[in-house]
C-alpha cells in the first residue's frame, strides 16, 4: 500500500479496482481544512482521463508492472512482437497497441508493459524515422519556411510537414507529439 504523499508523475495505482496512471498531482493545504491531493489519472483499461482529489494521506494499492524489451515483427490479425532476450513471440490486439499504431515499424524495439503476467499497454522510442510515401512536390525557393504540408508516411499515418520535403524522403519524428522534427540522413 503507498500514501497520496507517495504520488509520482508517471506512477500506476490500482483504485476502485481500476488501474491508473498518475499524470499529474499537486498537494493542496488549504487555509482551513485538511490538505488533500488533486490528480489527473489515466485509466489503463479504458483510455479514458479523470480528475480525482484524494484527502492527504490516504492509501491504496500500488500496481506492479514488469516492463520488457520487444521487437515489433509484423501485423496479421495481431501485432506480433518478440521478446529481445529469449525470442519467445507475443500476440497483442488493437486495444493494447491503442494510437501507437500510427509510428509502428517492422522490427523497430519498443517497451512492452506487463501487469501480472499480462500485456497492458506499450511504450515507443521517442523519435522514429519513417519514409514519407506520398506528399506533394516542394516548390523551389521553399527551403526554409513554417508553412506546413500534408505527408503519409510508410505506416500510414498523416502528419504536416515543411514545403520542401518530398516523396520519398526519410524524415524524423516525435511518436508522443506526431510532430515532424527533422529529415533524416540517407
């Protein structure tokens, strides 16, 4: 059992037989009245985002999670992916892979989260590099500029990029924003 004064960014919980990620938390000590803690939880089940204020010390369950190294393989009906260490393969369905599905790459090494034995969600690099499958042409003398363009990349997803990237090229991007950051080097 941990106390609300235990509360990290990041922590998972188990209330109301529900497991939560904490993503944000601040200590309130009000003039009159007890202190409590005001959070913004993630149920890991469902997706869904809630606000949810505990009185200050108040205790529950900590959910222990196993966190492993996996290689993404490739998508059938599942999402194959493959254990780094002892090469024993895994099958997760959309639910687990949720909107990462948008920057997953054959063979690319991603955090698999486990609780109890059992796939709960999955964590991508930060950065991939994906190879832009179709755009519109850059105009000459659109080298340097903040305007942005339509692009689909190699997995399918839509992102905006600069004017001057092209079919064909491979650019760098932010799997937690969708945000091009930089054309990568060939």
């Amino acid at each position: 059992m941990i106390s609300t004064s235990d509360f990290k960014n990041g922590l998972t919980i188990i209330y109301e037989d529900q497991m939560y990620r904490i993503l944000y938390f601040q200590h309130v000590k009000p003039g009159k009245g007890g202190a409590f803690v005001r959070t913004k939880l993630k149920n890991l089940d469902t997706g869904a985002i809630t606000d949810k204020t505990f009185r200050a010390g108040e205790k529950m369950e900590r959910a222990l999670l196993e966190t492993k190294k996996m290689q993404y393989l490739y998508r059938d009906e599942y999402y194959n992916l493959m254990d780094t260490k002892t090469f024993e393969q895994i099958q997760l369905v959309d639910d687990i892979i949720g909107d990462s599905k948008d920057y997953l790459l054959e063979n690319t090494e991603l955090s698999v989260i486990f609780y109890k034995g059992k796939p709960i969600s999955i964590e991508l690099p930060i950065f991939i590099e994906a190879r832009v499958v179709k755009t519109e042409p850059g105009v000459k003398g659109d080298t340097v500029s903040s305007s942005f363009k339509p692009a689909k990349i190699e997995t399918g997803a839509k992102i905006q990029v600069p004017l001057f990237i092209n079919t064909g090229d491979i650019i760098k991007i932010d799997t937690r924003t969708g945000e091009y950051i930089t054309r990568a080097s060939t």
